[in-house]
C-alpha cells in the first residue's frame, strides 16, 4: 500500500487538474492505496474561494473535490499566504467547507508521513 499525497498548482477552472486528480484518487484508493492529504498551492488556491459563482451548467469542481475529500476523510488544505495574495481569502472571506487554510511548512512536514507526492 503506498501513501500518497496530492499537490495541485493549476487553477481548478481554467485546467483538468481537478478532473485529473479526482481521477488519480479515487483509482488509488480502489486499489487500496492512502490519499494522505491535497495541498492547493499557487493558482489552485482559486477552489477554496468561498464567493465561487459558476454558471448553471459548469460542475462545480470545487465543491466536488471537498466532497470526496470528506467522504474518504481526506484533508484539504489550501495555502493561506498563496490564497491572500491572489484575493481569495482574507480576514472578511472564508474559505468553502470542506478547505482547511495551512501554511507551507504544514505542508512540508506532511511529507515526512507520505511515499509519494503527485503534483497536477
């Protein structure tokens, strides 16, 4: 069984990053491997965003990637430096349920936990 960790750096609305991922995940886990957390870092902050507006026929990738991250107890964690400095989140906006705000070194020492981290 390898544990796996997910970093996503592309924008989720603007790329198949999130379709990808969600792919790569939900296969390792039929196959009994361990998604040990999703960092969102650089562009990808965007998901966390809580004032996300989509029109009526685009999925919304964002709420489907904290729902199979809660389905499967799966932390989410996006960077809260990454997130403030692209007007996602600040001291007024919260971030969308399911996304937990962490910081690089969160990130970092998560990695000490994980075999393998697979970046989208």
């Amino acid at each position: 069984m390898t544990r796996f960790g997910l970093l996503l750096t592309s924008d989720c609305f603007a790329s198949q990053s999130v379709p990808a991922m969600l792919l790569f995940a939900k296969t390792a886990l039929n196959h009994g491997h361990h998604i040990d957390h999703i960092f969102l870092y650089q562009d990808a902050v965007a998901c966390a965003a809580a004032h996300i507006d989509l029109p009526a026929d685009e999925p919304d990738l964002s709420a489907e990637l904290a729902a199979f991250c809660l389905q499967h107890h799966i932390p989410l964690l996006f960077c809260v430096t990454a997130a403030e400095k692209r007007g996602v989140v600040s001291s007024t906006l919260s971030a969308r349920h399911g996304y937990t705000a962490a910081g690089l070194a969160e990130f970092a020492m998560r990695q000490a936990d994980i075999d393998k981290l697979v970046q989208f």
